[in-house]
C-alpha cells in the first residue's frame, strides 16, 4: 500500500471486509486523522464482476455522504487515484463494534444495550426520512466508539428514493441473509421497515446472545424467517422485562402492518422501556394527573387537548429524599416538570438553588443532549413529570408548537436569571 493515497498519509491498515480494506490516514489540509476505505484491486479488475463492484463500493460514498447524524459514521470524500478507489470517512479510535457483544458470555447491562438499540432507531428514522434504507443492519456494520456510542457504517448496498441515483444501487437478493428481512430474502418490494426488522435480530442478539430464528443451516434459517415465529426471548433470558419483549416481538413482524412503521415509533417504545428500567412510573390515574398538572405555571394557555396530549407524552416519576434525579456528568434528552415537592440544583458539591412545584430543570439536555452541567436531588418527596424529546415528536404539530414556545420562554429566563446572577457575582 502507498503511502500517498490522494491527499491523504497513510500510516497502517486497521481493519478490512468483503468491499475493501480500511486505514488510518491523515488529512493535512484540515489536520486530522480519518479512515480511508480502499476498495479490493482484486474484485475491480474481475471482467464480468468488476463495474458492479466498483459501483456498491462508491454507492457507500453517494449515500452516507448524504446524511449527517452523530449515530452515522460520517463520510467526507470519494476518489480515486491511479486504479485505486477509495472513500475518506471519520476515524473510530480505539473502537469496536456491536458483534462482539453477541456472544452469551459478552452481553452487556440491559439498560445500556435498550440504549444503543435507542440512538440505532433514531439514526435509522433520521436516514429513512432522507429517503435511504441501509439494507445491511448487523452487528458488524454498528461501530461502537471507546464513549459506548453507536456509529452505523456501510452503506455499500443502501438504496436510495432517488430516480438520479439508481445506477449506483446494487438490486437483487442483496444483504446479509442472517438479518434479511422476509420481503428482502424473497426480493419482494422492500420499504425501511426491513432496517427495523434487521435491528430487531440485532438487539435480540445483544439481549440473548442468540438468533430469534435460530438455523443449523442457510435453508434452514431462511425458512424459519419467512415462516415460523421468533423463539420467545423467555427461553434465553427469563428476567426481562415484558416491555422489552414486546418491542422486540414487534420488530419482528413479518407483515410490515404489524411490524413498526418508522424508527421513531421503536426509539419512543425504548424510551419509555429506559424508565421502567430504571424506575417504576407512579401509578396515578389520568384524571388525577390532569387535575395536577393543568393548574401549573407551564401549561397556562394550553387547551385542555394538548395537556392530554403531553400527558400520554410523558413519564411520571417518584423520587425519595435525597435522591440524585440527575447527576453532574449524565448524557440524556430529558426535561423534568415539578408536579409536587421541591429539589435542589448543586455544582461540585455547592448549592445553586431551589426550585419548587411548578418550576422545570433539564432545558439544556432536552435542548440538545449536552452533559448535565450540575446534579438535582430531591428535597423531600418529589413527584416529577419527565418528558422526552423523542416522545413529543409524537404529539399533534399544534401541541409540539406550543410546547415549543413555552420551552424556550422557560430557557430564556434561566438564562436571565443564569445571567443576573454571573453580573451580581452570585
């Protein structure tokens, strides 16, 4: 391998699969490390093979190249040099990916693999809304960074909603035929929802280190996926929870009516599996919710369709005294609602302030999943309303409009007060 590879400084090969081989390489316009793919000479020079190939290999490049997403590696430039054709993409130092946390005696914490499933589903949403279905959803195509995050790789055989693009698009029986989806493994007409269905045998797997569909063989297991159900996640791992197994179940589908309809529906059933988790909701009524909330300072203005609405949107929680609800450091997209009790807002162990019932904390992490920036613990019993990003992306336009504005007039005043308080040398 050269040394020279366009603009970029080869320095060692870091790893390589059925497309090409992947290097470490500097870019010194823009001083930084990335990886360069460097497609297989071998399979470009093949008489009756090689224009496809060449083709699947700079799809990759057509279609990354079109999304940008902190859960998709990024793809920065395609060329080629002399006869070698290559992709520059971003560098995961250090990393690994989601294959080798399939493996029964490798399984990572639940909550941390409903998590990665959680940011793969919202990736996919995000691709899937720019017209593109990935084709290729396994483990070995989900980087894993040192920071636990996932990065989806690969885009080699993607197909794109474009009729300019096509050319570039592999079509066939085309993927890996032990995350096909039924419809991909009979070459029926496929939509994003055989993504989802992909990710479904891949969080079934980190969660049992097992197939749902188990297979001695290619045949076998190509049977069992377009006739038979999926092995109940039970038989594997009795202590789940049922909510999980119902996500996953759903996934699943072989009818794409049943199955989920887009990423973000399956983000919005794992946010919610993220809370009962990690602690059981209250068990309020709805009536009861409502005559509680509709009376605090947030949701003055709002009709009484949209309280409904955030209601259904949102979780209910209960903290003890003294309980950390969040901690300094935390990565989450979760804004809380004070419905009864009060907390304190400390930084480094030093007291900011207090709030009460009716007040609100966590704008800038709902904002944009920053690290929490100071840790909030209850002062006596506390009864929270805690809302998702996610979840309201599912309430009516009206209501995320609204929403919207009474957010950002809550944002604007901490930050005066924020302000006011830096000035006074508070």
């Amino acid at each position: 391998m050269a040394a020279q590879l366009g603009k970029y400084e080869v320095n060692r090969e870091i790893g390589r699969g059925g497309m090409g081989v992947v290097y470490q390489a500097y870019d010194p316009y823009i001083d930084r490390q990335v990886a360069v793919k460097v497609a297989m000479a071998d399979a470009l020079k093949e008489r009756n093979s090689g224009d496809r190939f060449r083709k699947m290999f700079f799809n990759e490049a057509h279609t990354a190249g079109m999304l940008r997403h902190p859960n998709i590696l990024d793809i920065f430039d395609a060329g080629v040099d002399e006869d070698k054709c290559y992709i520059g993409m971003e560098l995961i130092e250090h990393g690994d990916t989601l294959r080798s946390y399939t493996n029964v005696d490798n399984l990572l914490p639940l909550n941390q693999v409903a998590e990665l499933v959680f940011r793969c589903a919202k990736a996919l949403d995000y691709a899937h809304r720019q017209g593109v279905i990935h084709r290729d959803i396994k483990p070995s195509n989900i980087l894993l960074t040192q920071e636990m995050d996932v990065k989806i790789a690969d885009f080699s055989i993607a197909h794109i909603n474009r009729t300019d693009l096509s050319q570039t698009m592999p079509m066939g029986f085309v993927g890996s035929p032990r995350y096909m989806s039924p419809e991909q493994i009979q070459e029926d007409s496929i939509t994003h929802q055989t993504d989802l269905f992909s990710l479904g045998i891949v969080a079934y797997e980190l969660l049992t280190g097992h197939h749902p569909f188990g297979g001695e063989s290619f045949s076998n297991l190509i049977h069992r996926v377009i006739n038979e159900e999926p092995t109940p996640l039970a038989t594997f791992r009795p202590d789940l929870p049922p909510i999980l197994d119902r996500i996953i179940i759903k996934c699943l589908e072989k009818s794409t009516d049943r199955r989920y309809r887009m990423g973000l529906d399956l983000a919005s059933d794992l946010s919610m599996a993220f809370t009962h988790l990690e602690r059981p909701q209250e068990n309020i009524p709805a009536r009861e919710k409502f005559e509680l909330v509709k009376p605090l300072d947030f949701f003055r203005g709002f009709p009484d369709s949209e309280i409904w609405e955030i209601i259904r949107a949102s979780v209910w929680q209960d903290a003890a005294p003294g309980e950390a609800v969040i901690k300094e450091g935390d990565i989450d997209d979760s804004f809380f609602i004070i419905i009864d009790g009060a907390v304190n807002i400390t930084k480094q162990s030093r007291m900011l302030s207090r709030l009460k019932s009716g007040d609100c904390f966590g704008e800038m992490g709902y904002l944009n999943k920053t690290r929490r920036s100071a840790t909030v613990t209850a002062d006596g019993h506390l009864a929270l309303m805690k809302v998702n990003a996610t979840l309201i992306e599912q309430v009516s336009l009206e209501c995320q409009l609204r929403f919207s504005r009474v957010f950002l007039r809550v944002l604007s005043d901490r930050l005066a007060k924020t302000t006011d308080l830096v000035v006074r040398g508070g």
